[in-house]
C-alpha cells in the first residue's frame, strides 16, 4: 500500500514534535500515524528527527553576474550541495541583464535548470523594466507561477531607482506577487568607494568599509516605505544589520506586507575576517559586508522573536580564481572582486548547531526558518510541512552527530567555504524529494536530472493586513482612481 514508510522517528514540523511513521506513496505523503506497517521499502530513522526538507529560498545558481563572472556552480553541483545540506528544493534567480527579454532569460534557466536532482524554482531579476516587460513578460512569467522576483537598489547596473521600484512593486500585486529587494544605498556606496580608492585603500577589507550600516538601514526604510505607499508585499533579502532588522520588526508589527530573510554569514563571521592576510580576505566578500559581533547577536535575537522568515544561505559561488573573485587580476582592488560566497550545504547544519544545539531557537522555529515559512511566502503550496497530501520531501536528522565542515563536504564546485574548520553538532543523514531518497548517509542516490520545476502560488498574506496611504484612498484623496 505504501511505496515508502519512515518508521522509528521524531517528526517534527513547525508547530509540533510528535513519535510517529510516514507512509509515501506516489511520491506523497499517504499516512501519518503511530505505527505503519508495511511499505516496499522500510528506512528506519532509529530516533532520530524526521523534518520536512530544508527549501532554500536564495542561491545563486548557474547565474551571470551584471559584470559578467559566471558562478562555479551550475544546476547539478549547486543541487547535489544542497541536497548534502538536507535542502529537499530551492529557488534560485534568473536575472536579466539589461536590453534581455524575460522570455529569453527564463527560456535559458530552463535549459540550465534541467541537471537539478531537487525540485527548483526562479526568482525573477529585473534589471530592465521595459514597457514590454511591465505589461507583457512579467504576466506571462507569473501565468508559469514565477509569482517572486528580485529589483536591487544599488550598483550601476541593476538598480531601477525608486520610480522603476514603484512601477515593480505595483504590477507585482496586481499578480499576488511579491518583490524582493537588495536594500543598499548605491549613492553612499560609491561615495565611500572613491574617498577609499583617493587613499589607496583598495585591499579587500576595505569592501566592508565601503558599505556602511547606513547604506543599507537607509534603504530599508526606502523600500519599506515605498512598499507601503502602493501597499505592496515586499522581502528584504539578506538583513545584515541590525538597525535594518529593527526596522523590518516596527514595519511588522504595523502590520506591512513584508517579509525579510537573515543568512549564517551574518551570524558566524565578521568583518575582521577580511583582514586575513594576503588575498585570504577576498574569500569573505559578500554584500552586504559581514559585520561584527554586537550585530551577530542582535540578528540572533531578532531571529527569535520572528523578525526573520528565513535564514537561507546566499550561496554566491565564486572560486578563488581568475574564473571568479579575481577575473579582473590576483591584485584586482576590491571593487573589481566578484563578491558572494557559498554556503548552501552549511546554512542548515549551522542554523541547526548555533541554533537548536546551542539552545537560542527550538526545533519548531528551526523547521520554520529552515522551510515552513519559504514555502508559504513563495507558493509552494505542497512542500514545508508534513501532513498527508503534502510533497514527501524529507530530511533525517541525526541531532547529535557531530562534523567539522571542510570543503569536501560541501558536494559544490567551489575551492574554499567560509565556514571551513567550525565544528557543527546535528547532520542531515538522509534525504528525500518526492519520496525518492536523494542523499543516504553521505551517498549521492539521486540522478541528473529528476528535479522538477514547481509552478508557485501567489504570496501568503494571512495575519498581514497592510497599509492604505490616505493619498491612494479616493474616498481620502478627492476621488482620484490612481492606487494600484
Ligand atoms: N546580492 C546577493 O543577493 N547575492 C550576491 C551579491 C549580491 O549583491
Ligand atoms: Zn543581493
Ligand atoms: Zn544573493
């Protein structure tokens, strides 16, 4: 009767921790109960914790930068590393680069995504929003359930300003979408670039100079309040400060449409990290920069009173090498540094480690972060949680088995992880998608290839109840019909 049965486990789901089987059946979950007999195949979990699989909302994934570095991962590395990392799904970006059409962009993540062994989706980069994009593409991408995409408000190259901003926000929720944005003032960046670079401080440290706490604060509060003037959903990827925290917390308990994610990097380095000798430090870029140690514990706090939805992992992988960080030269200044860094098979086991282990969250919160609350702010209806119906996509956890992260445990295509050396206590042993077993105590089973693209609902809004600006309200605004 049933396909698959996981017996002898701890399930655990965001609400609840109950003793219980899992029986699977066409690649769902069939049953749930006490004791379930039978199955073709019985995988005994033997006490340990049985969760829903880790989804990863924010990786870079075979993806171009605006500079053109290509990441060192494609679809099948970047898959199989997170899989390793008990992530049962992702979502990547597909980014268009000015003067690209959004059919032609998505046409070519399509073609790359097809190598993945977990289920995937796009989030939508736009750097261009043309006329064409704004009425004609972006309504097609979300008729294919592409309902998220990310706008950036710094570099050159991608920033829309906050008219293009507004226009994004705006035909968003008229789909039930929901923009995501990177929230960094380009102006104060590139004004601490050039008084840095008239001093000659070009080392990679500098590039956690150059991006000041300011810059991304102030901007956070600009997308907010943007947001707010249309009353549109809104998430701030990558929170690295803690002011810009403060403000997505006052902005929700206001009751905004917003969401924001925090990521390990934040929580497990800072910027003196970058000030390793030699080139080392370059292995530390990311933006927004690492900061210190007061900010690493006002994160955490803000992690558990649920400012954040997600911690995921930005993996932004770019070797350490003329193929990536240094593509402009070994002794490039910082500016001209590709800067990201990988993490996606760390970012479970060290939210489990720092986090369950260590006592700051409980195990529901971590299933929250983890995977619950990607999947119902991104659509995907079938996956998060476990009850009969749902997607069977699994993570077994041992939570007291113990690792060292080195760089071949992470299954990528990269040279270096930052996280390299920290012990970790908590191992995701066995893995599944679909029912399918992925990942079986530290064997690959899956095959290029058996990922599926998950077409995504629109953004849940329960429990948000928004804003109404009294100048978009006709009955406040002398009758003009112009909110979105
Ligand atoms: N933003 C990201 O989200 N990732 C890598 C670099 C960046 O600017
Ligand atoms: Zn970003
Ligand atoms: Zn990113």
């Amino acid at each position: 009767m049933f396909d698959t049965v996981i017996h002898s486990g701890t399930v655990v789901t965001a609400t609840d921790t109950f003793r219980g089987d899992i029986g699977i059946r066409g690649g769902r979950i069939a049953a749930i109960a006490e004791r379930i007999e039978g199955g073709e195949r019985r995988i005994d979990a033997g006490n340990r914790l049985v969760l829903p699989g880790g989804i990863e909302a924010h990786a870079h994934i075979a993806q171009e930068s605006s500079a053109g570095v290509m990441t060192a991962d494609d679809y099948y590395s970047g898959s199989v590393s997170a899989a390793f990392g008990g992530n049962s799904s992702f979502i990547p970006f597909a980014g268009q680069h000015r003067g690209q059409s959004v059919d032609d962009v998505l046409a070519t993540y399509d073609a790359r995504a097809k190598r993945s062994v977990i289920d995937y989706s796009y989030h939508l980069i736009i750097s261009d929003p043309t006329e064409n994009v704004l009425t004609e593409e972006l309504p097609r991408a979300f008729k294919r359930g592409i309902t998220s995409f990310k706008v950036f408000m710094t570099y050159d190259l991608m920033n829309l300003g906050d008219g293009g901003m507004l226009d994004i926000l705006t035909v968003a929720k008229e789909h039930g979408a929901i923009t995501m944005v990177h929230a960094e003032n380009n102006e104060m960046v590139k004004w601490m670039n050039r008084r840095l670079a008239a001093k000659g401080l070009t080392a990679p440290k500098y590039h956690a100079i150059s991006r000041p706490e300011l810059a991304e604060e102030e901007a956070v509060n600009r997308a907010i309040s943007l947001a707010k003037l249309v009353d549109a959903p809104l998430f701030i990827v990558h929170v690295s400060t803690a002011g810009g925290a403060a403000l997505v917390q006052r902005a929700k308990l206001d009751g905004a449409k917003l969401f924001a994610e925090t990521c390990p990097q934040y929580l497990a380095l800072t910027r003196h990290d970058l000030d390793r000798p030699g080139r080392e430090g370059a292995k530390f870029m990311c933006s927004p920069p690492v900061r210190d140690h007061a900010t690493q514990d006002a994160l955490w706090k803000h992690i558990q009173a649920g400012t954040f939805e997600s911690v995921s992992s930005d993996h932004a992988p770019y070797r350490f090498d003329e193929t990536g960080k240094f593509t402009a030269g070994l002794d490039a200044p910082y500016p001209k540094i590709a800067n990201g860094m990988p993490g996606i098979a760390a970012r479970l086991p060290y939210l489990f480690s720092e986090g369950v282990v260590k006592g700051r969250i409980t195990l529901q919160q971590f299933v929250a972060l983890s995977s619950t609350n990607a999947a119902k702010t991104f659509g995907m209806t079938q996956k998060g949680s476990l009850y009969p119906g749902m997607d069977a996509d699994i993570a077994i956890w041992n939570p007291e088995a113990t690792r060292t992260v080195t760089l071949a445990d992470q299954h990528d295509n990269m040279d270096f992880t930052p996280f390299e050396g920290m012990a970790l206590t908590g191992v995701p042993e066995v893995v599944l998608n679909r029912g399918q077993v992925i990942v079986e105590h530290g064997e690959l089973r899956a095959v290029e290839g058996q990922g599926r693209f998950i077409a995504r609902a629109t953004v849940d809004l329960t429990g948000k109840p928004g804003y109404r600006s009294k100048e978009l309200d006709p009955a406040q605004n002398f009758g003009a019909e112009i909110a979105p």
